[in-house]
C-alpha cells in the first residue's frame, strides 16, 4: 500500500514537470515567434558544445597526467598520502 502511493506521488510530479515543460515551451515560443525561438535554442545549444568541449579538453589532459606519472609515482611523490600520509599530521 505504501508503494503504491509513493509511486503515485513521484508519477504525479513527473507528469507535471514534463506537460509543464512543454507548456512553458509553447510559451516561449508564442512569444519569442518562431524564428527568434530557434535562434535562442542554437545559441543555447552551441554555448553547451563548447562548454562540453572544453571539460573534454580538461578530462583529457587529466587523464594524459595520470598516464604520464601512474598511480605509484604519485604515491612516491605524496600526492596520495602513501607511508608518509600519516608522518605528515603529527
């Protein structure tokens, strides 16, 4: 019974994030018109491209630094704690 009603609750508030949404949408457009409201998305769209793209970037040159020094010399340069990691708290 508890299930139940739980999952009414979180169906019920799905239900009206989503219709919401495209009613905010419609809104939107019936506002904007339909050429500014397509020219709003592929602005938005391209400012999360390059936004994805730059993170990408920055993952990659993790990932190129984690190759180049490996997780044991790390640890030897203490970067992980390691033997030293409790020496250096007292």
């Amino acid at each position: 019974m508890f299930w139940r009603a739980v999952m009414f609750w979180v169906r019920l508030v799905f239900r009206i994030v989503f219709w919401g949404s495209l009613v905010l949408a419609g809104v939107w457009v019936w506002n904007r018109g339909v050429d500014d409201a397509v020219q709003d998305a592929q602005s938005a769209v391209a400012y999360w491209v390059g936004y994805w793209q730059e993170q990408r970037v920055v993952y990659e040159q993790q990932v190129e630094l984690a190759k180049r020094f490996g997780a044991a010399g790390m640890r030897e340069a203490g970067g992980w704690g390691g033997r030293r990691g409790r020496e250096g708290w007292r």
